[in-house]
C-alpha cells in the first residue's frame, strides 16, 4: 500500500509540474517541505524541471503495479 501511495504521488507531483510549465515556462521547483529553505528558491529552466518530471515518472514506475481488481468485487 505504501510503494502504490508513493508511485501516486510522484505521479501527480510530475503532472502538477507538467501543467505549470506548460503555462509560465520557467518556475520555482522543490521537492522540499521545509518552508524556511523554499521562501529562497528562484526558477529553474523549462528544460531542468523536464528532466525531473521525467525522473518522477520514472520513479512512480517502480512503486506502481500493473495489476487490477476484479470488476466482480
């Protein structure tokens, strides 16, 4: 259950990024959650937060299984 709550998240964090580049191109980008170091970070290049969305994606196929629930349950 945690590796499939992993695999999400990353997932969603890699399509949140993916539409906000989309939209304004460069942008701050973190992966931290400590409020003191992320009111400092300045944008990272379009091309930059690419490759981590790609790294993202590819992390979230590890943690994600390819199998499904039965339609009967």
């Amino acid at each position: 259950m945690k590796k499939t709550l992993l695999g999400e998240a990353y997932t969603l964090r890699a399509l949140y990024y993916q539409n906000l580049v989309q939209l304004y191109g460069d942008i701050p980008y973190t992966t931290s959650t400590d409020y003191k170091s992320n009111t400092t970070i300045s944008k990272k290049p379009y091309q930059v937060v690419l490759v981590d969305i790609e790294q993202d994606l590819l992390l979230a196929l590890d943690y994600l299984t390819y199998s499904f629930r039965s339609p009967d349950k």
